[in-house]
C-alpha cells in the first residue's frame, strides 16, 4: 500500500511539472511580447500570430525555443555576468 501511495504521488509530481508544447509556447510568446513591450490590441495581435504560428515555420528546434525564453527572460530582470550565467543554466536545465 505505501509503495503504491508513493508511486502515485511521483506519478503527481512528474505530471504537474511538465510544461507541455502548448505551455512552452505560450511562455516564450509572452517573454517575447514583454520584450518588446507590447500592450492592448497590438499585443493580442502579436499574440495570437504567435500562438498560431506552427514551431517548424520558425525553424527552431525545440532546444532554440527554450534559449530564447531564457534569454527573453534574463533580458527581463536584467540580469548580466555571473547571475545571468547562473539564471541562464538553471532556466536552460528546466530546474
């Protein structure tokens, strides 16, 4: 019974963790629409271009879409040197 309990609960974890395609997508259009400093009716419209738009248009690979999140992201919070450095691996290690 406690082997199944536990089994269940990793089971949980794992799956609450996971950021699916769609969820990847949407973070990396919204780090890219706050990057640019989009608002109201400009920013629905990059958005929905965006979301819309199929991942084998932009050619990147799944790893590119990832660093430009990232890069999106410590842009962001202005992060520079030894702390970008840090950001960067652990936004890239998904941790």
């Amino acid at each position: 019974m406690n082997k199944l309990l536990i089994a269940l609960l990793l089971s949980c974890v794992c799956v609450s963790t996971y950021a699916g395609p769609q969820q990847e997508k949407m973070k990396t259009c919204n780090a890219e629409a706050k990057t640019k400093a989009l608002a109201g009716d400009e920013r629905k419209a990059f958005m929905k271009e965006c979301l819309s738009a199929d991942g084998a248009k932009s050619g990147l690979t799944a790893q590119q879409e990832k660093m430009k999140t990232c890069n999106a992201d410590a842009k962001t919070k202005a992060l520079a040197g030894d702390e970008r450095k840090a950001f960067m691996k652990s936004c890239l290690s998904g941790k």
